[in-house]
C-alpha cells in the first residue's frame, strides 16, 4: 500500500459509516498482543488507546498474526510454546472482551487472516494449526459479542492458507488495496449501531 492513500480498510469502513460515527484505528504495524515488538504490546496499550476513549461504544480486535509469526521466525517452537500462544492470545482476548464489557462496550473480535506464504515469518504446519485454533476460539459463540470473519472474506478458498492472490500485496500477509476495500466492505454496518 502506498503511504498517505486513507486505504486501509479502517478508513474505507470510515467512508462507509458517512461520517455519522467515528472510526479510531490505533493498529500498530507489526505489533503483538502479548510482547512488545513494534511498540508498545496492545494489551499494555488497552486502557489508553480503548477504555480511556471517551463515547466509544464498539471495540473491534484485529490481532495476534504477528504474536503467531514471531514464534518460529527465527527457529522451531515446542508443541509447549505453540500451545501457550493460543492459550496467551485467547486468554487476552478475553480479558479485553471482559473489560470492554465492564465499559459498556460492544467488541467484535476479527479473525486472524492467512499468511502461510510470507517470508519473514516463514510459518509452518505448526502455526497455521495455532491460527486455526485462535480462529475457532474467536468464532465460539459467547467469547465476543460479533466476529468479524477476515479469514473467510480474504483468504483463497483454494489454498485456504493463504490470501486470495487479488486481495494479497505481494508479501503472503498484508492486504493489498482491493483487499482493505474487501475487509471494509464485508463489515456489517448494523452491527455498529
């Protein structure tokens, strides 16, 4: 995506909502939920950039690829630590759903998109499975008040672990521009009132 093109799906669902409600989008790029990577984790950034949000009343997570990414980048993980992961991640999605709630929040947890053929993270067998897991967990009826199914609206329905090639920009993880339209145009905007 070009820098300074307003194209990430966050501004088109923006376009969308006509300037009736406000879309805040805090997303850090190559950020994590658990650790600091590229800044701050999310998880020690939730009372500022959500709950401290005055009026805000949705809450929508898209989170977790890069936590699943980082674990074998650099080398094999256990079967111990990939089960940690899911467990770390779904156990902070649900403390974020917990205290969202406590605020009067609605929260709409999105699912982890595929990326099975990105070279800086080279993933496995092993944490596509972890994706698969986390997946599941967020669409399990009672664990958010919406899911928002990113991996089914993007991913290929032939290699179901990798992008759509039109909604790909080349590097098997990001969007491509025609993909942030395809995330925010696949948003249900009565879900938002």
């Amino acid at each position: 995506m070009k820098p300074n093109t307003n194209a990430r799906w966050t501004d088109g669902l923006a376009r969308r909502l006509g300037g009736k409600v406000a879309v805040l989008n805090l997303g850090i790029g190559g950020n994590r939920l658990l650790l600091d990577g590229t800044g701050t984790n999310a998880m020690a950034r939730f009372d500022r950039d959500v709950l401290g949000q005055a009026g805000a009343k949705h809450l929508i997570v898209l989170e977790g690829v890069n936590d699943i990414g980082v674990l074998t980048r650099e080398q094999p993980a256990s079967p111990e630590a990939h089960r940690a992961l899911v467990a770390g991640v779904t156990g902070a999605y649900a403390q974020m759903v917990a205290r969202a709630h406590a605020k009067g929040m609605t929260v709409h947890l999105a699912t982890i998109m595929p990326f099975s053929t990105n070279a800086y993270y080279h993933p496995g067998a092993a944490s596509e499975a972890d994706r698969q897991a986390i997946n599941a967990w967020i669409r399990t009826p009672g664990n958010a008040d919406r899911v928002i199914d990113f991996d089914r609206m993007m991913r290929d329905p032939a290699r179901p672990d990798r992008l759509l090639p039109a909604y790909d920009s080349g590097d098997g993880l990001h969007p491509s521009i025609a993909g942030y339209r395809a995330m925010a145009e696949g948003i249900s905007l009565a879900t938002l009132r």
